[in-house]
C-alpha cells in the first residue's frame, strides 16, 4: 500500500540526499521528536498526488540521540 510505496521511495531518497535516514514529517511528530533536531524538505514522492515534507538524518546517531533525549524526558 501507500506505507510501503513511501518507505521504498525515502530510503532510495538517502542516495540523492546524502543521508542516512529519512523521517516522514507525520513519524516526526509521532515519535515526538524536536523540530529543530533535523532539517527539513520538501519531496516528491513517485506514485502521489501531493508532496512530502520530511526531514534527513546525515548520521543514524543523530537520530539515536533525539530519541534517547525524547526518552529521557518522557521518563
């Protein structure tokens, strides 16, 4: 469905963005992350309508500390 049309199509964006990790906008917010922690593009995504903001992760350590620090003051 759409979740797997997304998910290929962001993990083929890391190439061309030089990245490690792509996030969704919408899993950002779900997973509570800061909006300033990553920055943000906007994309197209072959196979929809409207495009997607989403935000790069240039190291998946970079990602691993904002969930720790969400983590930790969740706690």
């Amino acid at each position: 469905g759409d979740a797997v049309n997304v998910a290929a199509r962001l993990q083929d964006m890391t190439k061309s963005l030089a990245c490690e990790a792509i996030l969704s906008e919408e899993v950002r917010v779900t997973a509570g992350l800061p909006a300033d922690g990553l920055p943000e593009q906007e994309v197209e995504i072959r196979g929809r309508a409207e495009p997607m903001i989403v935000r790069s992760v240039t190291r998946a350590s970079v990602l691993s500390a904002l969930v720790n620090d969400v983590q930790i003051i969740a706690a």
